[in-house]
C-alpha cells in the first residue's frame, strides 16, 4: 500500500459499519473532519 502524505487526501476506501452497511469515505468528502477509529477485536 502507498503512504500517503501529510496534509494529502486519503485514498477512499469502504468498510462496513457496525450494522453491516457499507460506508465509504469518500461519502463524508464535504464534511469539516472525519473521525475513524478501527478495532482489532477483543481476545
């Protein structure tokens, strides 16, 4: 996977939501920020 660079627009990319939808990112694009938080699971 490329890096990218501070400041740079992050490549879009879709995860499901805690219901199972897909979500993209590209769909928060007018939004002021964008908070993303990914769990590795408990154990």
């Amino acid at each position: 996977m490329k890096k990218v660079a501070v400041h740079a627009e992050a490549p879009d990319f879709t995860l499901p939501d805690i219901e199972g939808r897909p979500v993209s990112l590209s769909s928060f694009r007018n939004t002021v920020s964008v908070y993303l938080v990914l769990n590795r699971g408990f154990s």
